[in-house]
C-alpha cells in the first residue's frame, strides 16, 4: 500500500467513526451511499449532504426551482434592482445587476423568517434538508438555506464554473452548430440575461429563475458565441441609441416616450 492510500486508509476509517457517532438514526439513504463512496469520507452529516448536492448540481437545480414553484410568486412582489449608492441598499434584499437571479425572500417585505430559505422560501429542516424526515413539525430555526438551494446558486450565478458538466449534458456537441464542442467552449444563456430582464420582467418569479437554470443554459463553441455576443451587442447598442433623450425633441416631449425599458436597462448596466 502506497504512503497516499495508506494515509487515506487511515482518515477514512476516523471520518467514518466521526460521521457515525454524528449521524441521526434517520438521514437520507441516497446521501450516506454517496458518502461513504467519496475518496475521502465527509466527516460530518452537514459535509455529506453538501458533497451530495455538489455531485448533483443538475437535480439541485430541478429541486430549487421546484421548491420556488411551491412558494410561488410573492403577493405584490415586483423585480426591482438596487443600486449600491442608495442608501440602504445593503438591506434591501435587492441586487445592483439583471444578472442576478431575483430573490424576493431576501427583501425584508417578503422574508418568510426564521427557517426559511431565503432563496425558494420553503421550510428549512435539519442539515438544510429539505423535507422534515425527522417529523419535526418545525423548520430548523438557524437555517437560513437549502444546502440544494445552495449548490443550485452556485451554478445559477456562475454558470461557466461549470462547463464540463454542462457539455456532457449536450454530449459534447454545441448547442448552435451541432459541431463537437472544443475545449475553448463557452456557457451561454440561450435568452441573454439583459432580454429577461428587458422582455420577462414580469413574468411569474418561479418561471423567471429557469432563466438561470439549465433551460437556458448551453455550451457553445467559442466562435459561435463571439458572434452572438456580437449581434447581442449590436442590438443593445441600437437600443441606447434610440432611448438616449435627443436635444432635437419637440418643445414639452417627454425623452421618457421613446422606450423607458431600454433606460432601465441602462441604469441597470
Ligand atoms: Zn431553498
């Protein structure tokens, strides 16, 4: 047995004895198999369960989108941005960009409280579970996220991260040409995140976070996504032009008329 094994050996038999004395007589079967196959056993029932979610990025998303189905779309909610020179805005629960998802439980107007998510704004149980298989009747008062909620916002906000996964879910062929995908491949969001914001402002909350989820996430090769990202920025750019208030405007014209969304985009930038 190599120095390495050995030392491996030896780390999972004390991870394993730790994880046993700390694991509730009852925890999801599917997260203690997926445990004690890891290289290196997680020593802690919290650290199983990240380390499952982590290995099933593609059903943490499902289930937070799911469970932010269930929570449906809060009463007299609308998206909003923040800008980081109002003051307050750090307790807004707003974010400064449209390139973040929106997430109306962190606004203090909509905050479910102690032991709920604050992304899907479902009950929280023990380990950031996300049903109460302890029969607890009670969320877990501390809990503030879903672990799957977690891993799901991980890849919402920083998709490319992960790239590998997201291509051999296309079976490594690009979502534009049908070409195989070659290792300068980039994630792209199929509706760029600019024209959700522009077009889909109002859509329900819960259908406006596949916006940022696989439905709308694809690889693509790198030339491909140059010159989308090319025609998006043209088009954007088209769109300034025509929102920007002309010193020629007819006396009393309000600049407003031309397109107020394409100046919220501006402002939003
Ligand atoms: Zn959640």
């Amino acid at each position: 047995m190599s120095k390495t094994s050995e030392w491996r050996a030896e780390r999972n038999v004390a991870a394993r004895a730790r994880l046993d004395r700390a694991l509730p007589a009852v925890f999801p079967g599917a997260v203690l198999r997926h445990a004690l196959a890891r290289p290196l056993i997680p020593p802690t029932p919290r650290l199983a369960i990240e380390s499952y979610w982590r290995a099933h990025l593609l059903r943490a998303d499902r289930l937070a989108r799911a469970l932010a189905l269930r929570s449906g779309h809060p009463e007299g909610w609308t998206w909003r941005l923040g800008s980081i020179q109002d003051a307050g805005f750090k307790d807004s629960g707003l974010a400064a960009t449209f390139r973040l998802p929106p997430s109306p439980f962190r606004e203090p107007a909509h905050a479910r409280g102690k032991g709920h998510c604050c992304l899907c704004g479902q009950p929280v149980y023990r380990f950031g579970w996300h049903r109460d298989l302890w029969g607890a009747g009670v969320p877990n008062k501390n809990a503030r996220w879903h672990a799957a909620c977690v891993t799901a916002w991980k890849l919402w906000v920083a998709p490319s991260d992960q790239v590998k996964l997201l291509k051999a879910r296309q079976r490594h062929r690009c979502a534009a040409s049908g070409k195989r995908l070659l290792r300068t491949a980039e994630v792209d969001h199929r509706v760029p995140l600019y024209r959700v914001w522009r077009e889909h402002r109002n859509d329900p909350w819960p259908t406006l976070l596949g916006f940022w989820g696989t439905p709308n996430l694809q690889v693509v090769n790198r030339v491909v996504h140059v010159e989308k990202c090319g025609l998006e920025a043209g088009e954007r750019a088209e769109r300034r032009r025509a929102a920007r208030p002309a010193a020629q405007l007819p006396d009393g014209a309000d600049p407003e008329w031309r397109d107020p969304t394409a100046r919220d985009e501006i402002a939003a930038d």
